[in-house]
C-alpha cells in the first residue's frame, strides 16, 4: 500500500495511505466506522480503483495475475453468495474459474465443517454457516496472502475460536495474513501486529505489544506496610495512589526500581505488577477524534 488515495466524489474514503503488511504473522486493521478499511480491501482485490497511489500484492496488482484465487484469498462480505447454489456447486464453480482440483473443494468443506451440509442450499444457511463457506473459498487455491473482513460475524464462540486458531496456523505457515475486526478482546488474540486508521489516514502501524505498552498505566504493589512504602516512594519523586483495597498503584518509576527501594528499606512486597492499558482502551484512546458516529455517554431513553 503506497500512498493510497480513493475518493468518492467530494468524500475521500482513504487519504494517502501507506503500509505493508508483513508474511508469517497476522495483521490486524483497525479503526472506526467510515474510517476506509472495506474500501482499502475492495482497492487492494481490484473491486475499486484507486484514485492516486496503488495497492500491490506480491509487486503486482490483483487485475495482472491470471489465477488470482491461488495467490489471494479474501472474505469480505459472506452474504454474496447465489442462495439457490449449494455450498458443493458454489465452491466447485470458484475452483473451476481458477482451475483448482475438486478435491480440494471435498477437503475445504471438512475443513471448516460444513461437509455435512454440501448438498444444501445456501439460502439455508445461518450466517456462521456462511461466513465458513467465504473461508472455504478464501482458501480454495492455497493462496500466500489471505485478507479477512469481519470473519467472526455470526460465529458462536467454538466457531471464533476455531477462526483464531486458523488465522495463527495460516500465519505460522508464513503467509500474509489481513484481518479486520471491530472484536478488540480477539483482535488482542490473534495479531501480531497492527494497523490503525481514522478518516482514511494512517494513525499507527505497530505491533500489539509495542502499542499497549505506551499507554502503561503504572504499577500495582501490595505490602504490609503500605504506608511507609508510600512515603518512600514519594519521596523518590513517584506518584502514589492508595486504592480501595489497599494496594498502591505507582506512576513515575517501574517494577524493578520499585522493588529495589523496597529491599533497600527492609520494606516487605507481596506484589508487583505492571498494570497496561487493555487493547481496546488503548485503541479508543487513539481513534477517539477520527470516530464519525460516536455515542453520548448520557442515558436519553428511560
């Protein structure tokens, strides 16, 4: 992705966009509502096309590759699908299209557990039956690079588990690995790394670890004699708050420095934590001024 720019008339919906996404990890893409993620995916498949800048796979565009479905997979909206097609026919037409063996349509639908209904319409089918079926097809022609939009809508907990496990397996495979999701708790998960945006601009591009980790929220120490603690700890320059249940949360020096002074005064410590903020604060924190449809905090309906 190199300064990708896509414009809807007067409405920009990526603005010089700029990131690559790296093999052999998951890549999680977030952001807000409107912030341009579906549209940077639909640019990078050939669905859209870009007003400025491109959108590479591997050095080429999606259009120049001639069995596109062996070197790209993607998932992004399950429910286009033909509902008079069975799951069977609708994967075999996909296979047939990019000329990809029938048996691997046999062992895609084991996969993903729907080789039990195969023979069914898919105008049937829940939409966590669908969303396998759009992960069949992602899969279909073994493809290096895989882009996933939401794959957990409408999966119960065993099936977002299962989806977990599959995009770390994918990724431990060494392919390159594309995730959107606004589940915060699994997107914590599951990537490796992560990239950010707000109103169709860059905000980070980052790996989970590093991004949680800026927004340390101090430390947790619990002690018998808390009181005396504090006041050394105040008096080295730290900050000390004494919550409810009595343990001290420490901003201005970290664990070790904590733990040294304790020993140094003969002060015992039952606890020494370093308390980040979760991914989700983390990633409120920063998309807070990009978000387009943000709610009141004050209750208006009775």
């Amino acid at each position: 992705m190199n300064e990708l720019t896509k414009r809807y008339g007067s409405a920009v919906a990526v603005d010089d966009l700029t990131f690559h996404v790296k093999p052999g990890q998951v890549t999680g893409f977030l952001g807000p509502n409107g912030a341009g993620k579906s549209t940077t995916m639909r640019v990078i498949l050939g669905l859209d096309r870009p007003t400025s800048g491109q959108a590479l796979v591997n050095g080429r565009r999606y259009a120049e590759m001639r069995r596109p479905m062996r070197e790209v997979g993607a998932l992004l909206d399950a429910g286009t699908v033909h509902g008079g097609r069975t799951a069977l026919d609708h994967l075999r037409w996909l296979a047939r299209s990019n000329r990809i063996g029938k048996d691997r349509v046999v062992s895609l639908l084991e996969l993903v557990g729907l080789a039990g209904v195969a023979r069914k319409r898919i105008r049937t089918f829940s939409l966590g039956m669908k969303q396998r079926l759009g992960i069949a097809a992602a899969l279909l022609g073994d493809p290096d690079v895989l882009l996933f939009d939401e794959p957990v809508n409408g999966l119960d907990p065993d099936g977002v588990r299962w989806i977990r496990e599959l995009m770390r397996g994918l990724a431990a495979e060494g392919r390159t690995v594309l995730l959107s999701s606004h589940l915060m708790s699994e997107m914590e998960r599951t990537a490796d790394h992560l990239v950010i945006i707000g109103r169709g601009r860059l905000i980070a591009d980052t790996s989970v670890r590093e991004l949680v980790g800026r927004f340390q929220r101090g430390v947790l120490v619990r002690s018998p004699r808390a009181g005396e603690l504090a006041e050394a700890l105040t008096t080295r320059g730290a900050t000390v708050v004494t919550e409810p249940d009595g343990r001290l949360t420490v901003t201005g020096l970290d664990a070790v420095e904590i733990g040294d002074l304790a020993a140094g005064r003969a002060i015992p410590v039952h606890e020494v934590t370093p308390h980040t903020a979760s991914l989700e604060d983390t990633y409120l924190r920063l998309t807070a001024e990009t978000t387009a449809y943000a709610s009141s905090p004050e209750r208006t309906a009775r």
